[in-house]
C-alpha cells in the first residue's frame, strides 16, 4: 500500500542502534528511518514491547519522557502508523546526545542558525515524501483500516478525567511549543511577526518536560529528494514552519527565539515558505537539556484519535487505554469489564486490538452509556465500510448499572480496567471517599480468586491508596504506573486478586 523506493542489494540496518544517528540510507541500500514517536508519559516501556512485537525493532526510550525512538526500514511506514501506544510520530533528521549551548543568547542562537546547513537533511525528506504519497494513496479510496491514522475523522477530543484530553501533557500544543513562522529577516531579535508569546506570556525557565508536537501531515507538493529543494519544473514552493519544544532551566532563549532562528535559517536555506497555519512540512526542534533532536513531523494528527466519535466530559485518549489494556495482558477468551466506561474508550479500544476477549462496558450515567453507544455504531461503521458482504460485530456489550452493585455473577470476570473518577469533573473528592473501596470491594467480588486483575486509572492517590488497605486482604498492588493526565500527576494501578472470598455487597455509603 506503499510506493516503496526501488529494492537494491544489500539492505541497511535499520538505524543500527536505535535513535542514534540520523536517517541511515547508504549508496546501494534501502532507505531507512529512525522514527520518534511520542506515546502517554508513564507508558513508554509499553510502546518499545510493542514496537518490539509488531516491528521488529529495539527501541530507545529518551531522558526527555514521552518520547521514544526506533529504526525501521521506510517500507515499513504503513506498519508504524498502526501502531497503538503512540500519539504522534516524526522522521529523526539528526540527534545530539550533549549538545554545548553558548551562554550568550545571541551565540546560542547563531549556533542554532548555523546548525541548519550542517543537517543531513536528504534522507528524511525522502522518508517524508514516501509518508506523505502514503497518505495521498489512502485518502483516495474507501477506509481500509480501524487503525488507519489517515482513517480517522478530525475531531476534537474530550477531556480527560481531571482535565480536558486536550489538555494533556502529550498534547500541549502551542501553548508550550511555539510554532513560529519567520520573516526572511530571520537574525532579528525583535518579537516574531505573528507575536506568539512563550506559555503565560512570559519567558520560561523551564517549558513543560512532557511537551509533544502539535503536528500537521504534509500536503501533495514534493520535494527534490536530493536537497530537499522543489523538483524541477514545480512551480509550487513547500510551505513550512517551525515548532521548538524546549525542556530545562539552563538555556539562554526561550522556545519562541530559537523557533524564529532555527526557522529563518530553514527558510534561507531550502527558500521554502513559512507559513503558521497552512504548511506542508513541519520541522521540529525538541531541545531536553543539552539533548537536541530535530525532525520532521509524519503524523498529521495525534493517532489517539482513532475510536471515538461521541466525546463526553472525561473521554480517555486511546493511547493511554491501550497501554492499561496491554499491562493487564489480556488472553483469549478473557472477560474484560469496564464498570465505569464513560464514553467507551477502553473497552472499545480493546474489542479493536484483543476481539479474541469479551468486553463488557457500564456506566450510571445514561448519558455516558448513550455515549459508548454511539461510538461503538461508528465502529461498526468502519468495519462495514471494508467489507459489507462480511460486516461482524464487535466482541462488546454496553449497560447501564450501579458500579457498586454489578449485575454479574461473583467470581466471573477475569479483568477489570477503568478510569476512576478523579473527584474533579466528574463526582467529589469527598465522595470518593466512600466511593473507592466500595468499588474495589465489588471488583473484588466479580473477579476470579487468584488469577483475576484490576487496572485501575485514578488522580486521587490518597484516597486510592486508603481505600485499597481497607481491602487488602481481596486486592494486591502489583505495579504501579505513573501518568500524566490533562496535566494533572495520575496513577495506573496493576493489582492481583488474592484467593480471599470476597465479601458480599456490603455496603460503604
């Protein structure tokens, strides 16, 4: 489904050792890439197992967390976008493991500027224009795939429990990045043209560890693979523009400034277009500390978007269900519930990526449950779309209960993954205070003694951490995960269910 370069003897490895070097293609061997992907803070060793599984490729988890990286061959482009713990993804021009920043602004920023030129640019402009004909070829014919980011409608996200999805660390955009389109007259240190201000309006000591890239996919214009300049013959120029995404308090500049430096030298040296909005290409600048990694932006949209339609107050991002899901290692013929499913993302996420279990989804609210609903149709949907003469179900079912009052037989589920109410949109702190261990305790009653899990989602540690020692004799904590969610410091709970009759519906409120 790919426009793949044409095979030559004797291929390269793929970026030899992962997240290096820059794109490693020689004379003689297939193009490769390293990849950067950014995945849910807190689920980066997931990401690497599943890059692992599905690719074949070791990958290398970066000091900057929420990023990893890997090597693969540029064939395997269609591969990657289905991947299913990452949220964006973006080809590695160059990485420099300790870069020396001057200590005055200016020679920081000429440095940058001059770096430019310096770049190995060739290579992942060809891994761009291969992503880019990728999802030229898909956008032309009937969606093919649940996983298909180019598949996927523009939508924008829900919150996520304790803080809009929007919100979330992995999807601060421009409020932390800035995106900075550049006059030609890129050395000035006046404030930019489009006067994007740093995040509160001040210059930042330190941007957000966690910051991903907002990114957008390229358009149908192509480059001269050699330079990265126009083909021969095209009248149209490429439009670009900059994003910086800096991390660490010991830097001269802020985001902003080398967005506008980094990117005037771009423009200077490819006579490419800048433009904010409307661009075909775009450059990132991650700067961690003294790690500097530049790169080319492949995802045109974060790939969480891929399940949900009916967007309630505390929709989670799928990335993040999916990597609850995989810590509980679901096994066929499981029973999988979600007793407090919201909209639906778990359990839908899981009848996508493990229908060989049985994926039941509940909610109090009818509101939330009409929400699920609808997003399962939609799934539905898609699955028809491939194929009418052969539309299946999905391994799901949705109702309506009272979580602390299940109607489900003691001992016959195997698996419970939710995202608790964190007391903030949805419920009270003062609430949960009742509300948790009577949830645990009814969790406790469902699963099966011994073999059964719960992975349980919540920001209100305290509570959680209170509530589970008043069923410690039904529940083990195993693993614990920390996450960032919206924003807010969160904490996904692996725990194992003793062999310990649980006790019947007695009641906490």
């Amino acid at each position: 489904a790919v426009a793949r370069p044409p095979r030559q003897p004797g291929m390269a490895e793929a970026a030899g050792d992962a997240g290096l070097g820059p794109v490693a293609a020689q004379e003689g061997a297939e193009l490769t890439a390293v990849i950067g992907a950014t995945v849910p803070t807190g689920f980066e060793q997931t990401a690497a197992e599943e890059v692992q599984e599905k690719l074949g490729s070791a990958s290398r988890i970066s000091r900057d967390r929420g990023k990893i990286y890997f090597g693969v061959p540029a064939r395997s482009l269609p591969e990657v976008h289905r991947l299913r713990s990452v949220d964006n993804l973006f080809v590695v021009v160059q990485e420099f493991k300790d870069y020396q920043f001057k200590e005055s602004k200016e020679e920081a920023l000429k440095d940058l500027e001059d770096l430019v030129k310096k770049l190995p640019w060739t290579n992942p402009l060809k891994v761009w224009e291969l992503n880019n004909s990728l999802k030229k070829k898909k956008t032309k014919r009937k969606k093919h795939n649940l996983q298909n980011p180019a598949s996927r409608e523009k939508l924008s996200d829900g919150g996520e429990e304790g803080g809009a999805d929007q919100n979330n660390t992995n999807d601060q955009e421009d409020c932390v990045q800035n995106p900075v389109a550049v006059e030609p007259t890129s050395g000035q240190e006046t404030e930019n043209p489009q006067g994007v201000t740093s995040r509160n309006g001040v210059e930042e000591e330190e941007d957000n560890e966690q910051s991903d890239v907002k990114v957008q996919e390229s358009s149908e214009s192509g480059t001269k693979a050699g330079d990265g300049q126009p083909g021969e013959g095209e009248a149209k120029v490429l439009r670009f523009r900059v994003t910086c995404n800096r991390a660490g308090d010991k830097h001269s500049f802020t985001s902003n400034e080398a967005a506008r430096d980094f990117g005037g030298a771009v423009q200077e040296h490819f006579q490419w277009k800048a433009d904010m909005t409307n661009f075909d290409v775009e450059v990132l600048l991650n700067i961690h500390n003294n790690e500097v990694v530049v790169g080319i932006a492949l995802t045109e949209e974060s790939l969480h978007r891929r399940n949900i339609t009916h967007f309630g107050p505390t929709t989670l991002r799928s990335t993040l269900a999916y990597g609850m899901l995989r810590l509980c290692d679901p096994q066929p013929t499981d029973i999988i519930v979600d007793p407090m499913c919201g909209t639906g993302a778990i359990p839908i996420e899981g009848a996508a990526e493990w229908p060989y279990c049985y994926h039941i989804a509940g909610d109090n609210s009818p509101q939330a449950v009409k929400r699920a609903a609808n997003n399962v149709s939609s799934l539905l949907r898609k699955h028809e779309s491939k194929d009418s003469s052969t539309a299946l179900g999905v391994p799901l079912d949705i109702i309506q209960w009272d979580i602390c009052n299940l109607p489900l037989r003691t001992g016959s589920v195997d698996i419970v993954v939710t995202d608790m109410p964190f007391g903030k949109r949805i419920g009270s702190k003062k609430k949960n205070w009742d509300l948790y261990p009577a949830c645990l305790m009814e969790m406790g009653r469902i699963c099966t003694p011994g073999t059964g899990r719960a992975v349980l989602l919540t920001q209100d540690k305290k509570c959680f951490a209170k509530a589970l020692s008043r069923v410690g004799h039904i529940w083990r904590r195993a693993q614990t995960v920390w996450v960032n969610v919206g924003g807010l410091h969160a904490a996904v709970y692996l725990l194992r269910r003793t062999w310990e009759t649980a006790e019947q519906r007695r009641s906490f409120w």
